[in-house]
C-alpha cells in the first residue's frame, strides 16, 4: 500500500510535468531516471531518493522543494519500533 508521502509527492511530479507540457517519457530523458519508475512515482507506489528528487527537479526545471510542498511529518508510515517507543 502507497504511503500518503508518496502519494502526495506523486502527484506533486505529475503536476509540474503536466503544467510544463512534458510527456513520462521526456521527464524519463530529461532527468535520466527510467520512465518506468517515472510512472511508479507519479502512481504513488515508489517513493523516490533524495537524489532521485533533485534529478526529478532539474528535469522538471524547478527545486526539489516544489515536489515537497505540502507535505508532512504525518504523511509517513509510522515504523513498528516507533510506535513501542510512543506506546511505552
């Protein structure tokens, strides 16, 4: 199951491309990323790296904060040892 992180992150990818006119496949060449985990970032089922973003971004023309805006802590599963730690 995709994160509400990825999700949103996703969607923030498919946007900006969108609103600059770029198909998957010229994001894919622009940022050297493979286009098919293009697809899987925009569906929310992959969550990309932090270097993976920065290469998202400057194919895109942009930062990697525009693909972060709006997103939050709570977005993000919570690991089965951090909740014991909040639980105890």
């Amino acid at each position: 199951m995709p994160s509400d992180a990825a999700t949103h992150i996703g969607a923030l990818i498919s946007a900006e491309r969108l609103r600059i006119g770029m198909t998957q496949d010229q994001l894919a060449a622009a940022s050297g990323i493979d286009s098919s985990n293009i697809r899987a970032y925009e569906n929310g089922r992959a969550m990309p790296s932090i270097q993976t973003l920065v290469r998202l971004a400057e194919g895109l023309g942009g930062s990697p904060a525009e693909l972060l805006v709006g997103l939050r802590s709570d977005m993000f599963p919570v690991a089965l040892e951090d909740r014991r730690r909040r639980a105890g």
